[in-house]
C-alpha cells in the first residue's frame, strides 16, 4: 500500500495453470499438521479455487480470513472512512483509488453502469479520499453490486495476488526464509503499510541483504514489535496455516521489485 495506513489490508489469478507449477504439498499447508475432513476440506477447496494453493494464493487467503470476503464493506474503518473487498482496500489512507481504477480498466462499461454518476468521480484519488462514501446510500448500494460481481471479484483477486508477490520478495530481501515469515510480513505491510512496516523491520534489527541466524526468534520479535490489539492472535492464525520449516521458493519478479527497497 501506498501510504502509512494502519489497517490496508488486502484476489485470484486470471490464469489458474499457475497454480500447477506450485510446489508440492501447498494446499495440504493450509492447515499445518491438521487434518481436514467434511465441510471443512470443501471450505479450504473452495479457497484454495477462489485464490490458488501457492503460497501467494494462501497469504491472501491468510489475509481475507483477518479481514474479511471480497464483498465485505466497513463503513467506518478507524475514522479512516470505508474499506471494501478482501485486502480491505481503504478509501481516505489506502489503496482504494488504485483498486476502483483497476476495475475501470478492466471493464469500463460495467464500470460506469455500476456506479452511474459516480464513475467519473470515483477515478479522481482527490474525490475518493474526501468524499462521505459511507453517508451516501446509493454509492454504498453501487459499491456492494461491484464487491458481488464476479467480474470485479477477478480484479481484487489478481491485485491480492500480486500484493502477495511483492511482499514475499520483500520479506526475501530482508533475509526471511520461511513461508511463515513471508505470510507474517505481508500481514503486517497489509495493516501498517509500508512505511510502518519498514519501521517494524528496522527496530527488529533487519536490514536488506543481511542474513539472520534466528528466523523463529525474530518473528516473535518482529510480532511483537507491531503493537496491535490483536497481533498475537493475527501472528497465531498465520503459525497454524505456515509452517517455519518450508521454504520461500525463488523469486517470482525480479529484484527490482519496489516494495520496501
């Protein structure tokens, strides 16, 4: 995210044969060491389908279940004004604005049929940031027929995905391995941004390039670094989905990727 929100969350590939070139064993990770049955393992198919069982897929499905869907809308998110969709995209300090955008480019018509007057508004970062979305019944009506379309849907997921990528190259560069440390990196740039996470990294004592002789130890530490309410049950929901044993695999984009350089 862009800016220094507290609470950026956080969309499923266009092109599911990626996830055929996943390593082995990732859909099964979901759970670490659980075994899942019945309606359970439908719910973690269904995810898995909605998402993908790569690791980019599953931080994003980490993400969402801290959250929320891809049709859920909080119409006060910490004064902050609304945040919608699955990485709870934030309308005043927060990746809205590149979001709605996303969805424009991806169909303009449907775009501009959804929200009527508002369309030409909503591409404005300006407008976006000061307008009383959460005060204006028809935008919210407008906005919740775009969160419900599959159409839209689509553009949450693949910018949900790609989010994922860049966090994990991040973590990558600080000289995180696990793919516990990846998740855990990714959830905290979700919620505190970039800079806040860069903050979080420097007092932890992480620099990029560097190695680290204690990943496990400096993940507690990193958790308790973030301060938030809930961090110890957000850093306990990423342990039992991530195991800290497994290993990032290589990049996925090159080295130049901008995320926290």
């Amino acid at each position: 995210m862009p800016t220094d929100y507290p609470h950026e969350a956080a969309a499923q590939p266009s092109d599911h044969g990626v996830f055929a070139q996943a390593h082995e064993g990732a859909a099964a990770m979901l759970y670490r060491d659980a075994y899942i049955a019945g309606p359970q393992a439908a719910q973690v198919n269904k995810f898995a389908a909605l998402y993908g069982d790569d690791l980019s897929g599953r931080i994003v499905q980490a993400i969402g279940h801290n959250e929320g869907s891809l049709t859920n809308i909080n119409r006060n998110d910490n004064g902050h004004g609304i945040s919608i969709g699955v990485r709870q995209w934030n309308q005043r300090c927060g990746e809205m604005p590149s979001l709605l955008k996303a969805m424009h480019d991806q169909n303009p018509e449907k775009f501009d049929r959804t929200f009527g007057k508002y369309s030409h508004n909503l591409l404005k970062e300006s407008w976006v940031r000061q307008a009383d979305m959460a005060g204006n019944h028809d935008l919210m009506r407008r906005m919740r027929n775009a969160l419900h379309d599959p159409e839209f849907q689509q553009v949450q997921i693949d910018k949900a995905r790609e989010f994922a990528d860049r966090s994990v190259e991040t973590a990558r560069r600080y000289g995180i391995k696990t793919e516990h440390g990846a998740a855990l990196i990714a959830d905290i740039i979700n919620q505190l941004g970039e800079g806040g996470a860069r903050r979080i990294l420097a007092l932890a004592h992480l620099r990029p390039g560097r190695t680290i002789s204690n990943e496990k130890a400096t993940l507690h530490r990193i958790e308790r670094l973030t301060y938030r309410p809930n961090s110890r049950d957000r850093f306990n929901t990423i342990a039992t989905r991530f195991s800290d044993g497994a290993l990032i695999s290589q990049p996925t984009r090159g080295d130049d990727s901008p995320y926290l350089a």
